[in-house]
C-alpha cells in the first residue's frame, strides 16, 4: 500500500508539471531513469526542454543554479521544461542543499542507467532539446543564462513560425 501511495505521488508531480517550492522538492525528489527521461522529453513536445546534470560537491554547478532559476523566470512554463537531475548518492545531501537553496524548476536524483546514456564524465553538463524532441545542445562546463538563451529563443522563434 506504501509503495502504491508513493508511486501515486510521483506520478502526480509528473504529471502536473514543475514543483517549485525548495522544501516541497526535497521531501519528494524522484528518481529519473533513461526511460523516464525519454517519456518526460516525449511529454514535452511544443516545448524546449532543458536537463541540467549536477551535484552538490561541484563547485560550477552550484554556480550554475542561480542561472537555472533565473532562466525559469524568463520563460513560461508552456515555453521551457527546466529539469535538474542530481548525480549525488545520498538523497539526504541534496535534500539539505535544496533546503538552504531552493529552486524553481523540476528537480530528481539521475539512476546509473543515465549516466551511461549521457556520458556524465564531466559536470556540469546541459542538454536542450527543441519543441520536437530533436537534441539541440550537448554542453559540458557552466552556462549561463545569456548562453542558454542564445540557444533557446531560435528554438521557440522558429517553433512558432512552423
């Protein structure tokens, strides 16, 4: 029955989009897989969607997530899925960090499955796929807002012109 009721929540906040409240994220971070982020890219059609791969112990993804949250502000949500996928083992870390800095875009825990997909030798890396799934960016090292930018406003231009 516990199981069912978990299975239950997360479902829910898959399915009714982006939690945005740092304590509510971290009580309930998801665990993504290859296959959830495929269903979770697939879901998204019409919208740009970002996966940002980090962890708590690096020094330029915690650097980066002010500029996550800054780009979650400049787009609608109908525009631009933003999703932090946590590479750290210990769901008690990230949740502690979430506290102290919450954040505005969906965040989960990477399985093993996707690091091997992505080829996580490096983080941060960044990922965006345009309004029709296609990969658009593969990007290792920091980003910031403007570069994100640079990337996504020809995708949703070029979107709405089609």
């Amino acid at each position: 029955m516990r199981s069912l009721l978990v299975w239950a929540a997360v479902t829910a906040a898959l399915v009714f989009g982006p939690l945005t409240a740092g304590a509510t994220q971290s009580a309930s971070l998801p665990r993504y897989s290859v296959d959830t982020v495929l269903q979770t890219i697939s879901e998204a059609r019409g919208q740009v969607v970002v996966l940002n791969f980090w962890a708590t112990w690096c020094a330029g993804c915690r650097e980066e997530i002010p500029e996550l949250v800054a780009l979650r502000e400049k787009y609608a949500d109908h525009e631009v899925l933003i999703v932090g996928l946590s590479l750290d083992t210990d769901p008690g870390t990230v949740r502690a960090f979430l506290e102290r800095f919450p954040v505005n875009y969906r965040m989960a825990h990477a399985a093993g499955d996707i690091q091997m997909l992505y080829d996580l030798t490096t983080i941060p890396k960044t990922i965006v796929y345009g309004p029709k799934g296609q990969k658009q960016l593969d990007h290792t090292g920091f980003m910031s807002t403007g570069d994100l930018t640079q990337t996504i406003d020809p995708l949703l231009t070029h979107e709405h012109n089609n």
